[in-house]
C-alpha cells in the first residue's frame, strides 16, 4: 500500500455549510476548533463519506439529509446532482515510480490529484492527465513496433475495446498482440476521454485511496453483553458496532462457542486481547496506573422442566480491576472518560489488523470527558498516531491544543451565510480565539504544578519567541532550550515575586527571564525574594545580560533590523520605521518605535506571530540573534535543565 495523504478539502454545500469552503490539511495532525453547532462535526462527517472503511449507510451522501435545508427543494426541482466535497491528494514518490515503471517515463507527471464526489455518490477527478502519446512511443520501443508507423498512430486514437479489437486483429500487429493484450484497458477512453489516465486511477490511484476511520463518544464499548445477542444484531446500534470490533478482534467464533463446553482457546485468544490493549491503554493512561482490565465469558443457565439446565446465552463481561484496593467494577461504573479512551482502542485495533490499507482518523471531540492531564496523555497519544495515520479531529477544549502546533489549527464560526473556515491566527472571531488563546494559558497552567522545572517569563510573546528560537537553533545544529523546561508567561513582570512566593517549598527549580526592571517597585520585590532566599540570585536572569545593551527586553536580542522588519511586516496601519530613525546606541527598541509611532506601548504580540506565521523563519534570524540565544539557551539549561 502507498500512501496518498489528503492535501485539502473543498466543502461545497453540506449541512451548515451553505457557501463554499475549503482548508488545508497537515501531513500529521489538523485541528478543527471551534463552538458548539459551529460545523466541526459535520465537516469531518462529510469527509469521511467519501471513502469510509467500511459500508454503512450512515456514512454515505443523502441529499435529503445532508443538504442545506433552505436550498433542498431548490436543488431537487433543478434535477442536478450537486457536488458535497472535494478531496485533493499528493501522489507520493513511490506511487509516482510505480506509475513509471509499468508505463513508462514520462507519461504521467502530476503531484497530486481531486476527487469530488457527489451527493449520489459520484466521484469526478481531476488532475489525471496522461500522455497517450508518450506511452504509445514506450510501448512501441519495450514491444518493437515502429513509433510512427500505423501501429502507433491507431493506438494513440484508440477509444474503446471495439477500436482495440480491430488494432491487434490486422496482420500488421500479429506479432504485437499478445503483448499490447496486457494493456487493453490503457485505450479504452469510455467517460474518460483518455484510456492511460483511466487505467492509471483504476490501476494506481484508486487502490491507493486513503479510507475514513470514524470515532466520536457514542461507539463506547458496553459493560457486558450477550454474544448469541450479539450475532443476531439485537444489541443498540452503536454499541454493536464496537462490540464486534472485540469479538472480531479476539477471534471469538460465536457459532463454535455456542456448541462447546471446553472455552479454554477462546479463554486464551480474550487474555491475548486484554493484554495487547492494556499495554496500550496504560502507556498513555498516566492518571491511575493501578487498574487494568479483565474480560471474562459467563454462562447464562436456564432451567427447563424436561429438558434441565442448559447455557442459554453466553455473556461477555468486562471489568476493571483497581490493584490496590484489590476490587474489580464494571467498565460502565469508571469514568466515561476511561470508557471513551479504551472503547477507541477497541475500535482503532481493528484497523490495525488492516496493514494493506492507508487510513485517514477522523476524531470527533476526543477526550471530551478526560481531565485536563489525562487530555495531554491523549494528546502524546494523537502524535504518536501520526507517525503512521493522518489524524484530523475537534475539540473546543484548549487542552487539546499543543501551543508550539498553532499551524495545524483551523477555526470554525457560524455566521449568518452558514459555517465558515479560516485560518486560526487570523480569525477575529473572539469565542472562536478563545481555545487558542487559552491554550497558551491553561497549558502551562496544567504543567506548572508538574514540571519539575519552570522558566517564568513575563508575556506570550516572550513565550512564542523562546520556542520559535529554540526551535530554530536545533534546526542548525545550535543548543536550544531543554524539554525538560516548561515556559510560564505570568501575565507582567509586577506578578513574577507572587508566582516565584507560591511555588516556594514545593521542590520545583524556578528561573526567571526578565526585561530590565523599570520600576523601583520591582526591583526592591526582586531583591527581598533573593534575600529571603525563596529564590537564588543567580536564577533570576535578565535579558540585558545577554543582549548588546545596558537594558534589554526580549525584542533587544534580535539585531534592530530584524525587529523591525517584523514590526513592519506586523503593523501594516503605520507607515514603515526605518533603522536610520532609531537610536542605534540605545537598547530598547519596543519604546523607541512606540515614541516614533505617538504611542504608550503597542502590541508586543503581533511581531511574535508574524514570526511564528513566517514560512521561513530564519529570514529573520540572523547570525547574531543566533549567537545570543544559543548563550542564553545555555545559561538556562544549566541552570535548571
């Protein structure tokens, strides 16, 4: 199997989506945020109808269903068949070789391709587009016809399997025809109107389509249920579903079970099960690592007056034990949380058992009910996927959104013409923001009790440009900051001495990265938590110290020039600073550019999200800026790396 991710969707008119809208995926992740009833759902739902794994009418087109409600009738009197999603692929390397290698080169050289499909389940491609003269001229050269003889010419205008008969039944072709037979299907051009690219998407392409795996809450696995039940497909809808995602996954033989009274095999095949998902489960699972799970099969006896007792039904029961309290509960009476995280192994397994197809996971709202902690694990979890699997999911949760993996984020509002899409970082929209702009917060808020080591820095922008830099420096080879040390912007430098007062005692190593103190009032509060001893001297770092100036904030660390190409670049509603304006003695460049501009203070923040939206970021960057962050990457990580 050859792997094509999914490069874009197009959504054309789908549920809330009643004007079209289109977004880029990420190879790894993408994150679909935004509120309630906002189109998150449906937007991946419509994805996942283009190719699911497997055939559920759920998962198809209705237009009925599935179109926009004011415009239904509209669009049945029209008699059309309107288009619900375009997908677009990149065509890997490999693919493209294989494609070279049976046709020859030359013939084909897209990079990616569309398949949009139609509410009648139709699908339309584009972007394949083969040279039927080029493979011709390879086949005339591998087979031994002339190239510009008769032979060639009737090939290349050959559109169906009657103009191909005629081809290899003259004489002139005799010798020719039992090997132009393997490619008959390249020259029938039937609703195509170009047989080598039809025979490149039935042979290449189509095959090689990812499918769709669909996870939301309700596939949650049952507590018990009855295998006879199970078979006989009398269990609630959803629940079977996942249900017999376990028995197939266990290889339980119902039938045979049945008919047996010697359960040790199946017995086996369920511990091999419970211990393959376990080991799983529990790598992530970091919020109680005293359970683990037990499946056990109990009869179900039934007494008849003639017949005595005989096993009615088999019962499936799964439980999980707590190891230190020595008690086993019924997987329904742990959190649903818990429940939701091993339901979807369950279910995730079962494609794992699939290694000859490329799968697309689409998750919707994952760890709706874990706790802020037990979302990061899911998170760890969601990354390691992508080493394998695409992953696109929803969340309004901003503990499901890694602050360094912004670009993979698309926000969703609903506005008066339907859902729409847009790029996280230029959405205005505050609630749709909110998510993203807590992430920043609730994250480190979560991670500050729990890292062992804290770098307390006083804003956003001082965070963005530290990981940006950071991950800068390792790109080139250069020392960047440990993964050991957690960044902490804490809202201003007047509320650096009560973060560093409450975190006193509790054995964590604290660093601060300040501006140069402005006030008297900072530095007498910096100075008594040295003196008192709360926090050492030598860990309370200043940018000034690292910078080419006497005082420095973190803008100082960049050459001048730098900083102000990303300040133009940010500030579009002022008329471009040049270099030759400031002060190229002073530090400071934040107020100098703030006294040029007629203002207090502007937005620290716009500069570092220009940097962080930059495609390439090192044309801010230069060998200087470097020199200084890789010193002051250093002196933290000795510190409290």
């Amino acid at each position: 199997m050859k792997k094509m991710p999914l490069a874009s969707v197009k959504l054309h008119k789908y549920k809330s989506f009643e004007t079209e809208q289109e977004f880029a995926v990420d190879p790894k992740s993408t994150i679909l945020v935004g509120l309630n009833e906002s189109g998150k759902t449906s937007a991946i739902e419509a994805i996942a109808k283009t190719n699911y794994f497997r055939d559920e009418d759920a998962f198809k087109f209705k237009l009925s269903r599935d179109y926009p409600k004011k415009e239904l009738t509209a669009v049945r009197k029209s008699g059309e068949n309107p288009a619900a999603i375009t997908c677009e692929y990149v065509i890997s390397k490999e693919l493209l070789e294989s494609i070279e290698s049976a046709l020859g080169e030359g013939v084909f050289r897209a990079k990616s391709f569309t398949v949009t499909t139609h509410y009648d389940g139709y699908r339309t491609i584009g972007g394949v587009s083969a040279s039927v003269e080029k493979f011709v001229s390879n086949l005339a050269s591998n087979i031994g016809f002339p190239s510009d003889g008769e032979i060639a010419a009737a090939l290349t205008s050959c559109e169906e399997d009657s103009d191909f008969d005629k081809i290899i039944s003259n004489e002139n072709c005799e010798e020719y025809a039992e090997d132009l037979e393997q490619y008959r299907n390249a020259f029938d051009a039937k609703k195509w109107g170009n047989g080598v690219s039809k025979y490149i998407w039935q042979n290449f392409l189509s095959p090689n389509l990812p499918k769709y795996l669909y996870y939301d809450e309700y596939y949650s696995l049952p507590s018990q249920f009855s295998l006879e039940k199970l078979k006989a497909a009398s269990l609630e809808e959803e629940e079977l579903k996942t249900a017999q995602a376990l028995v197939e996954l266990a290889n339980i033989d119902i039938e045979q079970l049945s008919n047996t009274d010697d359960w040790e095999e199946f017995i086996s095949e369920l511990e091999a099960t419970e211990a393959s998902i376990s080991e799983t489960l529990f790598k992530y699972w970091t919020t109680n690592k005293n359970l683990e799970i037990a499946f056990r099969i109990q009869p179900v006896e039934k007494s008849h007056p003639t017949q005595g007792t005989r096993i009615v039904e088999h019962v499936l029961d799964i439980r999980v034990k707590n190891k230190r309290a020595g008690v086993t509960l019924p997987l329904k009476n742990r959190s649903k949380g818990f429940n939701w995280f091993f339901s979807f192994l369950v279910w995730f397994n079962k494609i794992q058992e699939d290694p000859n197809s490329n799968y697309v996971i689409l998750l919707d709202e994952p760890g709706l009910n874990l706790h802020g902690t037990a979302q990061h694990d899911l998170l760890r979890f969601i990354e390691d996927l992508t080493a394998d699997y695409q992953v696109i999911y929803t969340t309004h949760s901003p503990f499901m959104i890694q602050p360094g993996q912004l670009h993979r984020v698309r926000t969703l509002v609903e506005e008066k013409t339907g859902s729409r899409i847009s790029e996280s970082l230029q959405e205005k929209d505050p609630d749709a923001l909110f998510p993203l702009q807590a992430a920043l917060g609730y994250d480190i808020a979560q991670n500050l009790y729990i890292s062992p080591n804290n770098l307390l820095v006083e804003g956003v922008s001082d965070l963005i440009f530290l990981q940006i830099l950071s991950d800068h420096l390792r790109s080139i080879g250069k020392t960047g900051l440990s993964d050991e040390i957690t960044i902490v912007p804490v809202g201003g430098a007047d509320r650096v001495a009560t973060f560093i007062s409450l975190l006193r005692g509790s054995k964590l190593k604290v660093c601060c990265l300040l501006d140069t103190p402005k006030s008297q009032k900072l530095k007498h509060a910096l100075a008594s938590l040295t003196e008192q001893k709360i926090i050492a001297e030598r860990n309370v770092l200043l940018f000034d110290s690292f910078a080419q100036y006497d005082a420095a904030d973190i803008e100082d660390m960049f050459e001048k020039s730098e900083y102000l190409e990303l300040f133009n670049e940010s500030f579009s509603e002022h008329d471009d600073i040049t270099q030759a304006q400031l002060d190229s003695e002073n530090g400071l460049v934040v107020d100098q550019i703030a006294k040029l501009i007629g203002v207090t203070r502007f937005n620290h923040y716009r500069p570092s999200r220009t940097l962080l939206q930059a495609a390439t970021q090192s044309d801010y960057i230069g060998k200087e800026t470097v020199k200084r962050f890789e010193a002051l990457f250093d002196g933290i990580n000795k510190l409290i790396g």
